[in-house]
C-alpha cells in the first residue's frame, strides 16, 4: 500500500483542474489582447520635429548647409565659440538669435514649403544656407497619383444593338 508521502503519478482530471484554476484566475485580473491594451491605442503627433545646433566661429557657421523636410518644426540651438557679438539669421523668416560665447540662444520654427533660405550674421559677415525638401514618400505618392492609363485601352460598355 502507498502513503501519501510516495510520489504519486497526477492524473487527468487534477491536470484539468489546475488548468482550469489557473485559466479563471487569468480571466479575472483582466488579461487583454494586444490590440485592447495600452500599447495600441492610436495616438496623434503634432507632426515631425527636428532640432539642429549652430556654432558660429570665426572662420564661420558650423554646419554651413542644412536640410530639413517640409512640415517639420525645427528648433535651432545657436552659440558662439568668439567673444566677438554675432547673430543667427534667417533671412525672410523672422527668426534672429544671438549667438554669445558660453550661452545658447534658443528658437523655432516651422517650414511648410520647399525652398532654399539663406541664414546670415550681418555683423560678421558669415553666410549658410538651409534647404527644405519635400520628403520621398511625398514624392512617391505623388507620382502613384499622376500615373495615367494608355489612351488606346478603351473602357467597353455594352448597347443593345438596333435590328
């Protein structure tokens, strides 16, 4: 005769038991599918932001060129590695920085076109340039969209003829 002490094979029935246990326990604390849980839900951007940072030395800016993609809001740090008073400019743009040795000069702005703006310092005399792009996926919608059909397939529609 066995004691309960002896290791005992578990059958079916307590398998089913403890798995049914356990499957109740997870239904009640609220176990939820990946699309129900926190992690999915749909969330909405301001739209693309980039920031950029500017030293103005003496020899000139640094970075000379920029790039940006049209619809991003940009903020631009600026400093200056000179004691001498220089400035950030974008020309057309209303945005001035001053750019002083040790200190950050802070600004923003959104682009929401094509172009080429020209960024200066007037007391300086430095020049850079920025350059704002139209992003590849936005080009490549485009050209999806202006895709025409051969003008020699034309579309068949039945008449009745007349006897």
């Amino acid at each position: 005769m066995r004691t309960p002490t002896e290791d005992t094979p578990i059958n079916a029935k307590t398998t089913f038991t403890v798995s049914l246990i356990l499957w109740a326990l997870l239904a009640w604390q609220g176990v939820q599918a990946l699309e129900d849980g926190p992690f999915a839900k749909d969330r909405t951007f301001d739209g693309p932001k980039r920031e950029i940072s500017i030293i103005v030395t003496e020899e000139g800016f640094y970075p000379e060129s920029l790039s940006v993609f049209k619809g991003e809001t940009v903020r631009f740090f600026v400093t200056s590695t000179s004691t001498q008073k220089s400035c950030f400019i974008l020309k057309g743009k209303d945005l001035f920085l001053a750019a002083e040795n040790g200190k950050v000069s802070e600004g923003t702005f959104f682009f929401d076109r094509e172009e080429r703006v020209d960024f200066y310092c007037p007391t300086t005399k430095q020049k850079g340039r920025l350059t704002v792009l139209e992003r590849p996926q936005d080009k490549l919608e485009k050209k999806v969209r202006a895709q025409r059909k051969i003008a020699s397939e034309r579309v068949k529609i039945w008449m009745p003829k007349e006897e």
